[in-house]
C-alpha cells in the first residue's frame, strides 16, 4: 500500500487497517497514519534483508528532575534541584528494568514554597531529611556502575526538553561546587524526536500533548519526577512500536555542555548548524532573530566568523566576524545577540 493511499483514509479505515495487522489503534489521525505506514515500511526492509534486532544503545535512562520553584518564577530566583529520577528502560524488551529516586536538600533556598510543595507533592521534611546534591550525584553514578552501564551495556540518557540538562543540572553544579558529570554531557531530547518522528508542531510536544496524541493517558502524579519519567518512558516504547529505531534518535542528541558552563547546541533541521552560547548580555551591541546558515563547530575556536540570515537592520544576508554570539534557549528561531567585537564590516 502507498503512501498516498494511506493518507486518503479515514481515521476508522486506518484503525481498521491496524486492527487487522493487531497493531495499537489509539492515537489521533496523524499517528495512525505514521503508525501504518511505518508497519509497510518495516515489512519491505525485512523482505530485502533480515533484521538484526539491534539498536544502537542497550539501555535508555529516562532523567526528569523536580527543582525549587516559586509563583511566577521570578528571573532572580535560582533553582536547585530537589528530586532526581532515573528509570531505566531496556530497549530489547522494552520494558522498564530499574528506577533510582532520590530526594535533594537545597542549599540556598532550603525552606519550599508553598507552591512549590503543592505543586511537586515533595514536603519539608522530605528534603530536610535527604542528602545534599553532591552525594545524591555520587549514589546515581554507583547505581549506574551497579547495571555496568558504560562499561558492559552501551546507553543514553533521554529528558522531556532541553532543561533538565541544560540548565537544572548545569546550574545545580555550580551551586554545588563540582564538576558537570561527563555522562551528562550528552542526551537524547524525546520533544524534539518525537516532532521530527510524527511531523508535529514543536508546541505540540509537550509530555501531556504526546500522551493524549498517542491516545494514552498519564499515569501516577503530574509533576512527581518518578512518575514523569516513566510516562515519558512509556512514550519512548511506543514510538520504537510504532518504527522508530532508537539508533535513529542517536542524531537528536541534543547538547553538550562543557565544564566552564558554554553551550554548544545542534539544531537539527537548520542544516545541523551550532550557535555559542555564553550569558553576557551586558556587553552586547545589539539584538537580532538570526537563522542560521552554519555556526562554529565543537572544534572551532569561539571568534569563529558565524552567517546571519538577517544583519542588525539590514533584511540581507550579512557576515559577523570574530566575536561571540549568544543564543536563546527555546524552540523557536534562536534569538541571537552579537558583541561588540562581531560588528558587520
């Protein structure tokens, strides 16, 4: 059956048509489709060569931490990191084989909110009795040389988002006074998959949009970071059924943070082009939306010239030349602000 035949279906042809094969039939219309043509896809591979059952990772650790939080968030506040979850997902059987949870005490801001207690469900006293940062760190790593991941399994972390990596745990260690964890560095970003995967709008990608567009619903506490990571787990197990090869998700990898704190980000579908970013708005000259033709690789040094889709008032293409360029977190189109030292020629 062709592509074009597939996408001229009803939705109740399409869960008929999977029903017949016995595959999953909830899901909005789109992931039907997805779903089917996926189904003949795979069905013409193994006719051309036989399947090796392998993936590109033994294991998958799902990571969603829960951090201190206020109403509003104002931008002052900093956050630390006061649950940290890891569900350890098999991609063989696909079942969940582990889970590490532990609770954090803060150091700056050791009294909760009430919101934040509301909210995450964790008390006072859960994290006046818990370990600090460092120690939990340390009881992740033991947990992990325990499964002997990275020495005899291979694996890879998975997240909802970019933050928690990002910006959670690289913050959380400066906080703490050590250094990033270099199994850290690298993570697989299941919004940014799961869009490029079903063709969804990146405001789509949120873990309680995929949930219901996959016609699951969410299981255990919103926002406990235990029960985050295994629906996120969940979501993870039925994209593989649905004909997403984990190795295919090695390319979304999303970022990798080195130890003075820069990122270097790899956006996928720009041409895989990197920006650098650095915190140091007060020595900017002026603000402009770029889209990138291509940024300095891991290997360039940061005064690497970068292209512009669009000069600080000009709507034509324009060069920067040495400086460093800051680029917003977000999904969008990164918001980029150029040095003094990155002036147009």
């Amino acid at each position: 059956m062709t592509n074009g035949c597939i996408n001229r279906m009803s939705r109740d042809e399409l869960r008929s048509k999977l029903a017949e094969f016995k595959l999953d039939t909830r899901g909005v219309k789109d992931v039907l489709k997805k779903r089917l043509k996926n189904y003949y896809k795979k069905q013409k591979l193994m006719q051309k060569e036989p399947p090796d059952g392998g993936s590109c990772y033994d294991y998958i650790c799902v990571v969603d931490f829960e951090a201190t939080c206020e109403e509003g968030n104002p931008p002052e506040f900093v956050h630390e990191i006061i649950e940290f979850p890891v569900v350890l997902l098999n991609t063989r059987t696909l079942e969940i084989e582990d889970a590490f949870q532990q609770y954090v005490k803060p150091e700056i801001n050791p009294k909760l909110s009430a919101f934040c207690i509301s909210l995450t469900g964790i008390t006072q006293d859960i994290v006046d009795k818990a370990d600090t940062f460092p120690q939990v760190l340390q009881n992740v790593v033991e947990w992990m040389r325990q499964w002997e991941l990275g020495t005899k399994y291979s694996y890879s972390l998975l997240t909802d988002g970019s933050w928690d990596m990002s910006k959670f745990l690289n913050i959380q260690c400066r906080i703490s006074r050590i250094k990033y964890p270099s199994f850290a560095k690298r993570w697989i970003n299941i919004r940014k998959s799961y869009g490029n995967f079903y063709k969804v709008p990146r405001s789509q990608t949120k873990l309680t949009m995929m949930l219901e567009q996959l016609g699951m619903c969410y299981a255990g506490r919103p926002h406990s970071g235990l029960d985050d990571a295994c629906n996120i787990a969940a979501i993870a197990v039925r994209r593989v059924r649905d004909g997403c090869e984990l190795c295919g998700m090695r390319d979304l990898v999303a970022t990798v943070v080195s130890s003075e704190g820069h990122c270097t980000a790899k956006r996928t579908g720009l041409n895989g082009s990197f920006c650098s970013r650095q915190r140091r708005p007060s020595e900017t000259e002026g603000v402009g939306r770029c889209r990138w033709a291509r940024g300095p690789r891991r290997d360039e040094p940061a005064g690497s010239a970068l292209l512009c889709a669009r000069a600080r008032s000009s709507p034509r293409r324009g060069r920067f030349l040495p400086g460093t360029v800051t680029c917003a977190d977000g999904d969008g189109p990164p918001s980029c602000t150029w040095l003094q030292a990155g002036r147009r020629p």
